[in-house]
C-alpha cells in the first residue's frame, strides 16, 4: 500500500495553489545523485555526435555512484536546450544515451561543449502533454516532439513572451519575479520526498525515495508547478473531492513495465483521469510522477519493438491509503470554513479567499 512507502503532510493552499509535502515511511535502499550533485563531480552531457541529433543525448558519468535524471528537468546549451522525457537512473563509470524533446525550436548552433542544468523543470502541462504521447512506447525518440513544440508555443502565446529561439527557457525568464514571490509561500519540509500540486482539476504528483534528492529536485519542480499556477492565480481551490478522485485514480490505473534507458524498469501508469510514469529498481519505487489524464484515453498500447517486456495489471501498491483519505477530508473541511466565512460577510465585500501562507 502507498500508506507503507509515504506520508501526505499538511496542504498550503494560497491564491488558488495548493501543494502537499510528501514524506516517506520507510528507509530507501536504492543509493543515487542527482544531477545537481553529479555535475561538479565530473558528469558530462552532451550531444551524440558533432553533428548531433534532436531526440537523443549522451551522458558521460565517471563517478562511483548511479545518478537520477528526472522526467521533464532541462538542458541548456550545446546545439539546443532539451528536457528528459523519462526519468533516467544512469549507472556510475558508464556513458549512456538517454531520449530528449527540444524545447528550443528555433536554434541547431552549437552554444556550449555540453549541457547545463537549468534552475527549472517542465511545468506540468508540458509533462502531463508530452506523457500522454510517450504512454505506448516511452523509449521512442522523437514521438513526443510536435506535442512538446505545441505546448512551448503556445505556452509563450499565452503569457504573452517572444522568444528569439522559440525558448521554454526564455519564459521561465520572463516570469521570475511572479515566481520568486510565490516560491516563499511553498518552502521545502525536513525529509520531503515529494509533492502533490493542485491547480483547480488539474492535478500532478511528484515523488522520488530518497528526501536528499528530493531537496535538490524541488526548486525545479517548483518553478514548474509556478509558472502554470501564475495563469490561474484566484481560482477556486482544488476540493477534496478531486483530490482524492485523483489518487484514487492512481490506485485504479493499469502499469505497463519495460526496461528503462538505464538502470531499472520504467513504469507507465494509464487510467480514468490520471496518467503517469515511475522508475522501479529490484522492486524498489524509485521515482513516481502523475497527472491528470484525459478520461476520454484508451489503453496503453502494446509496442511493436520485440524484446520489451511489459505487462498491464492493477496498480494496487498506489490504491488510496488513510494519509491521503484525511488530507481529502481536512480540505473539504477549509472550504466548508472558508464558504462559511464568505457568506457572513456584509454584501458589496470583497469575496477574496485568501490562502494559508
């Protein structure tokens, strides 16, 4: 059961955004970096080849422990900036090739010997986006790039941001302050593994087994969670209800395995509503993200490549446990509260709900 790996702590719920830490219950076995401690040790990402190719990079890793690189954190440099579009456990002393989508469409010019770590991850409509179109065969290169371009575009539409390059990069730029501000209401707990983020009926969760990873991770994945979050500030909080439909759609979807692009076993999650990816090593939860799904998606479909094992079965480990069922009830209590309070008030008041901070 989920209630044995983790623990959902208290949601912070501010200008519409709500976000609950995760803790873990039980010691991690698997030791892995990150790619924030890996890269002044030595670790090398680059492109294939001189001349390159847009869906795949090499990483070069000499030091003596595995490191994880997380689904959607960003590459900046070399011919283009790139996102993982799996999370990736890369082996110590070893060079591996990993599949990447360009989130830089108008660039192919060598700008740096090799890749930087950017201070942000894909925010989660990207991710969400971009794991739907990898649900079948997640290790494809190139399958998710048109949809990943799409939401670039039209994220930088929509928040009203020109690009030179067509730069995810350059909208997180252009957003830093509204970021910043927001970043000091949702700090990082002691021993968080992982958070669920609530925007409305748009849902993603996030969790790797390691807290000190975690730690590393979170500011990127933050910065995600923000820069979707500053395009529906003052919206009516995600209920109860759908928090726990969410999760309770987690426990219901189907996981299909197959190797990963390193270590261990890469886990695809496809459900009512929810859809989503982990990363298991010998029976061990390494790394889990979901999102909400579109309920209207079929089945993950079988790929044609012959020897990728995988198999659909239900995904009891995930069902909802206690911990989320009295999170589910504690906010259907602050909007009870909340309601309560709106409705006292005298008419032509203000009707702001403000948030816990």
């Amino acid at each position: 059961m989920l209630s044995t790996i983790l623990q959902v702590g208290d949601a912070v719920e501010h200008r519409g955004i709500l976000i609950a830490p995760l803790f873990p219950r039980q010691s991690p076995v698997a030791e892995y970096a990150t790619l924030e401690d890996a890269l002044p040790l030595g670790l090398r990402i680059d492109e294939v080849s001189e001349a390159g190719v847009v869906p795949e990079l090499a990483v070069t890793n000499p030091t003596d422990a595995n490191v994880l690189l997380y689904d959607g954190e960003e590459l900046l440099g070399a011919k283009q900036n790139r996102i993982l579009n799996i999370t990736v456990l890369v082996a110590a002393r070893s060079t591996t090739p990993i599949p990447v989508s360009c989130v830089e469409e108008g660039r192919w010019s060598r700008r740096s010997a090799s890749f930087a770590s950017a201070p942000h991850a894909a925010h989660p409509e990207l991710r969400r986006r971009k794991a739907h179109r990898l649900a079948a065969e997640p290790l494809a290169r190139g399958v998710a790039q048109s949809e990943v371009w799409d939401e670039v575009r039209a994220k930088s539409t929509r928040m009203g941001v020109h690009s030179p390059t067509g730069a995810q990069a350059d909208v997180f730029r252009s957003r830093e302050t509204g970021v910043r501000e927001l970043e000091q209401v949702f700090p990082l707990q002691p021993g968080q593994c992982g958070a669920l983020l609530g925007l409305g009926d748009d849902l993603c969760l996030d969790y790797v087994s390691r807290p000190e990873a975690f730690a590393r991770l979170f500011p990127k994945l933050r910065a995600g969670y923000l820069l979707d979050a500053l395009e529906q500030l003052d919206t009516k909080p995600t209920s109860g209800d759908t928090l726990a439909g969410f999760v309770e759609s987690i426990g219901a979807a189907t996981r299909a395995r197959q190797h990963s692009a390193g270590l261990g076993e890469d886990v695809r999650l496809r459900g009512e509503r929810v859809v989503g990816s982990g990363l298991e090593l010998d029976a061990e939860l390494l790394q889990l993200c979901a999102f909400t799904g579109d309920e209207r998606s079929g089945r993950i479909a079988r790929p044609s490549r012959a020897g990728e094992r995988r198999s659909e079965v239900t995904l009891a480990p995930f069902a909802l446990d206690p911990p989320l069922m009295r999170v589910a009830r504690g906010m259907e209590q602050w909007h009870r509260r909340a309601r309560s309070k709106v409705a006292t008030r005298s008419t032509g008041s203000s009707c702001r709900r403000e948030g816990s901070s």
